[in-house]
C-alpha cells in the first residue's frame, strides 16, 4: 500500500478551512453547547461511564467540544488535533467558558513527542481512522497513552458506509484497505451548500483491520457493538425514523451505519 507523504499537509488544510464554517453551523449548534448542551451521545456514552475525576485524552478533537463536554463532567480533558485553527478555537472557547481542557496541536501518529502524560481513557469518535493509512501506528499510540487497565472508547462511521457512493445507490469504493482515496469535495458535512472546497486523502479500514491493530498492540476487546443508524444527520438521503436517529431512506435498517467498541489496556 502506497503512502502519500504528502497527506498530512492536505488534509490539513482542508480541516483549517471547515474550522468557521462547523462553529457556525446549524450541526455543531455552537448556541446550545456555549448554553451547556452536552455534544456526546447514548452510544458513547454508555461506554464511557462516569468520567468524573478520571483523565482523558481526546484524540482527533476537531475544535474542542466533546472535549470540553469531559471538562463539564468533571473529567480532566485533553484534546489533539491536526488542525491548529480548530486547536486555536478550541483554546479560545475553552478560556470564554472557564474551562480547564487542555489542548495540543499535532498529528496522532507524532502525539507521544507532543504530550508526555498517561490517561484513564482514551476517547476517539466518528470521522477518526479514515484519516490514517496504517492502524498499527494509530494503535500503537492508543496504546501508549493509557494506563495499564485504562479504556480506550471509540464510536465511528462503520466501514460499510464508506463502500458507497454520496447517495447509497452502488457500492463504489473498496471495503478493503487498498488504496488512498484522493477525492475534491465541496461544501461539507455540517453545511452541505458552503463555499469551501478541500482536497482530502483518505483510507478505508475493514473492522478486522481495526480490531487486529487494537489487539496486537496489548488492548484486550471488550464490547463491539453496531447500530443500524447514525446519531448524525450527515449523509444524503436520510430520514429520522427516531428522534436522532438517521438511516438510509432506501435502505432501511439493512446496513451498519455506526459501531462503537471498548477495549482496555492490558
Ligand atoms: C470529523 S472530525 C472529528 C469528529 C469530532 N467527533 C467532531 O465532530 O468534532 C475529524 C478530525 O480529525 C482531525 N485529523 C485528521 N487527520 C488527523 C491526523 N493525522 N492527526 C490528528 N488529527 C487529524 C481533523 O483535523 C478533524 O478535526
């Protein structure tokens, strides 16, 4: 498999260019969150259990407010992000709300020189592996950073859903790891019509990838759940049949749409 050295620039430039477009999005409903809405979900939620006291370590944060969802809950948080504009956010309504996340500005695979700490968890959720070509390098630092007994929680996007087109019509792409996935994509998830446009570089990652990497690098499996919907509405072609709850008009309850895992370090 090919490693596009470059893919870390790109990617970031196109994360720095959604940043104000996301905070001021209907999606990330910045009102309610300054408020005090919580950003997290049944799914992950029910994994993370009572975070109070405990250290977590947020990896891919974007700008900062699951993160800082933690730092309400009394957990201490810290959250890493490749981009340094939704780092800079992140400081910036970190401070304006009185909170005490700590964030740090790098990408994951480099994490481990940036922050010499270990945590009681480690949290990852929805739009996370896609951005890595190797996920024993992404384990590997997973795995770092806990502590021994510590958890690793992660929610994300099943890797059926990557296998089709933007509107669910065919199967378009691998499910297999085996290639990068350079696409132009305009306008983004939280705001389908703005004015961006961003190169993105991306993989696809089968589950057995993403379990092997997590057990080969001394995480022992404990729950792998899948979920017929997503949480968010950010795809083509959805209906809400729940409140928050959204699946594939045409398809039903037929595919994956999320998955969710515990592991604990051994
Ligand atoms: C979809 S967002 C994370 C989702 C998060 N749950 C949210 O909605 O706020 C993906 C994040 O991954 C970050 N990212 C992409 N590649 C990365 C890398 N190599 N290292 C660290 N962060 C990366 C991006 O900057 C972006 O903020």
């Amino acid at each position: 498999m090919q490693e596009n050295n470059d893919y870390i620039n790109i990617n970031k430039q196109t994360w720095n260019n959604k940043v104000d477009v996301h905070i001021a999005s209907d999606f990330y409903d910045m009102d309610g969150f300054l408020k005090g809405k919580s950003t997290l979900n049944a799914i992950e939620l029910e994994l993370l259990g009572d975070v109070k006291e405990k250290k977590i370590l947020h990896l891919q944060c974007h700008f900062g407010q699951d993160t800082m969802t933690f730092s309400r809950m009394g957990a201490k948080a810290t959250g890493v992000d490749l981009s340094d504009k939704a780092i800079d956010r992140a400081k910036e309504i970190n401070k304006k709300l009185n909170l005490d996340a700590t964030f740090v500005c790098c990408d994951i695979y480099d994490a481990p020189n940036h922050l010499n700490e270990k945590f009681d968890i480690v949290f990852t959720s929805y739009g996370t592996i896609g951005w890595f070509p190797n996920l024993d390098k992404w384990a590997k630092v997973v795995s770092h950073f806990l502590k021994p007994g510590g958890k690793f929680v992660m929610a994300d996007f099943h890797p059926v859903v990557w296998m089709f087109d933007n509107d669910f019509k065919e199967i378009f792409y691998n499910y297999f790891n085996t290639e990068e996935i350079i696409e132009d994509e305009s306008g983004t998830y939280a705001d389908r019509y703005a004015e961006i446009s961003a190169k993105t570089i991306t993989w696809n990652h089968p589950t057995s990838e993403l379990l092997n990497a997590l057990i080969t690098n001394n995480l022992e499996l404990d729950s792998f759940n899948e979920f017929d919907y997503s949480p968010y509405n950010c795809f083509n072609q959805t209906e809400e049949f729940e409140p928050n709850k959204f699946r594939v008009k045409h398809l039903k309850n037929k595919i994956p749409m999320v998955y969710s895992l515990l592991a604990t370090k051994k």
